[in-house]
C-alpha cells in the first residue's frame, strides 16, 4: 500500500521549536527583530472579512513588488510559501530520476532529501580545508547545480565572479543560488548575473532577514523560460499556494529597504562581536557572512558544547554528521543573548 518513494524518504530534520519560553533560542537562523513596522500595519489594517475569498494565484502583487525591488521583470519572479517550496518545484520541474545533481558534502541538507525523494545521482565534492567550496570541482559538472550561498551551515560566502565561472561554464545546466543568508552578507548576490545568464536560478526567503519566519514566504528569480516551469509545477501542484495576508504581508516587507539595512547591520555587528570573543576564547569560528556562526573548541565533543549550552537554557544547533560533528552552529540573538552564550561558553575551555 506505501509507494517506493515514502519507503527511500529521510526527511529533513529541523531545529528544535520548543514554546518554552525559558529558553534562548538560537537553532534556526531566526531574526531576533520583529519584522518590519510596515508589516504590522498591513496586519493591523487587513480586511478579516476578505478570508472568504481565495489568493490570487499568481500573486500579482507581490510578484511586483519583488520584481521593482530587484529591478527585473515580473515574469521573472515565482512568489512561494518558503525557499524550501520553491526548492521542491525545481527539483519536481526541471530533474527525471537517476539524474545527476551537484552540490557540496557539507550544506543545507534539504538537498539531500529532495535528491533522495527524486530518485536523483547525488555528486557531492567534498569542501576544501577551510570549509570552502572549491570552484574547479563544478566548472566540468555533468548535472544541475546547486550552491548555498552563504553556505549553510559554515556561513562562508564566495564572490558571484566564481559563480559566474561556473554559470559560463555550464549554461546548458541549471545553477541553482540558494541565497537564504545574502542580506548578511556583502554584496554576494548573484541577482546581477541575472541579465547574462539564462540558466540562474536564485533563491531567496523571508524567514531570516526579513524576520518572518512564522509566515513562510519566499520566491525565485530567473528567465521567463526558467520561472514559466516552475509556474506550471506550482499551478499543477498547489495554485493556491500563498494566503491573501502573506502576499499583502510580502510586499510591504520588501519594500521596507532601510529597515531591511538597518536590522541585518545590527545582526553582522553582533555577530562579529561574538566571533572576537570567542575567538579570544581560543574557539575555532568560521569566517561567516550569514546570520549565524560555527564553532568548535579543540578537545571538546561538539555534542557537549550543544548540551552544555541547552542544560543552560540556550538553544543552538549540533550536526551528527562526519568532518562537522564536532561544530555548534549558533544562530545571532540580540547582544544579552550572546554575551550569555560567551559567558557558558567561557566554562567550557
């Protein structure tokens, strides 16, 4: 009765989301910010009654929005209810089974699991020393492409320049740039290469740096060509696929720029603050563009970092997996929350 599919799936294991409120919590990249004041007056002002009705499907306001904000064309933009949704129809839309897909061994690990879901050729090159992705490893790849950039969970970021290597390289594949962490990040987005490459897709989400991570939105730019089959996907899949307060929600977010800017600052001031301490510390930390960091301290087991810091009512992230196991990735809180973490962190040496 179970089709062959649910039988290979190993669904992505996400953070802890406890409601206790006694706890610090710094295992999923959220904002520390509330979103937006232009968001909350779209909530205070929202037409309940209008709930009767269906989304708009194409959600056209939105979609516009977003596509003045990045200065391209509306037909190149797919709004969605996450990255993760817009990751599920490109994998769906542009892969049949046993296809090659290359991505890096140590990253967002939904990757994995669509590429298992599909029935897809992983080929993951391992990162270098440093946790770096190493360009020459996809200037030959013989499948689609998908890159987070920052990468998650190192948080090390590269310049589009390599991405472009790579875009040139290979323009009858697909580059997926998976860009959740690009507003912590300086000037990393491949959203320029757009204009020269047909076959970009870039990702982006709300759930971090627009401190919306309880509304699940996000969307994909890319050629007409490209976004038009993932269109059909989503319009065969889930046509419905955003509420009517998400798209109003979304469009005054994105167009809230300087608050955007103001909030990412004080999360890249914070999280260099923390890097020093612990680095000062004697802790190994990732040179990170992201929203988070991760950490290691020679001679401890990252599992006792990350227990050590729960048993002090401070939530972050530990990966069983090889070459990281011994890291924490601690998402950046508001500065008392940190300096909490420093000073827990402190004891451990």
């Amino acid at each position: 009765m179970i089709s062959k599919l649910v039988t290979r799936l190993e669904p992505y294991v996400p953070g802890e989301q406890l409601n206790d409120k006694h706890y610090i919590k710094l295992n999923t990249n959220e904002s520390p910010y509330p979103p937006s004041p232009a968001v909350k007056a779209v909530l205070d002002t929202f037409t309940y009654e209008d709930l009767r009705l269906y989304s708009d499907p194409e959600a056209v306001v939105l979609c516009n929005t977003i596509a003045k904000t990045h200065g391209v064309s509306s037909d190149m933009v797919l709004a969605v209810g996450g990255s993760d949704e817009i990751l599920s129809y490109a994998f769906m839309a542009f892969f049949d089974s046993g296809d090659k897909v290359w991505y890096p061994d140590v990253t967002y690990g939904f990757y994995n699991v669509l590429a298992k879901m599909f029935g897809l050729n992983a080929h993951t090159p391992p990162l270098d020393a440093d946790f770096r992705v190493n360009i020459d490893d996809y200037i030959k790849a013989d499948g689609h492409i998908i890159i987070a950039n920052p990468n998650a969970p190192t948080g090390i970021a590269f310049a589009p320049s390599d991405i472009e290597s790579i875009l040139a390289a290979n323009k009858d594949r697909l580059f997926i740039a998976d860009e959740a962490y690009a507003a912590f990040s300086s000037d990393k987005s491949c959203v320029p290469l757009l204009k020269r490459y047909e076959n970009l897709l870039v990702i982006h989400t709300y759930s971090k740096s627009y401190s919306l991570a309880g509304m699940r939105l996000g969307y994909a730019l890319g050629a007409p060509a490209l976004v038009d089959v993932l269109r059909r996907v989503k319009n065969s899949f889930n046509p419905y696929n955003l509420d009517r307060v998400s798209i109003e929600v979304g469009a005054a977010a994105i167009l809230d720029t300087r608050y955007l800017n103001e909030t990412a600052a004080k999360t890249i001031k914070t999280r260099e603050y923390t890097r020093e301490k612990l680095e000062r510390l004697g802790f190994h930390v990732l040179p990170s563009e992201s929203n988070f960091l991760f950490v290691r301290c020679d001679g401890v087991e990252g599992i006792q970092l990350y227990q050590t810091l729960r048993d002090a009512g401070i939530l972050v992230r530990h990966f069983n997996k090889p070459r990281i196991r011994d890291f924490i990735r601690i998402s950046i809180g508001m500065p008392k929350d940190m300096d909490k973490v420093i000073e827990i962190l402190e004891d451990c040496k």
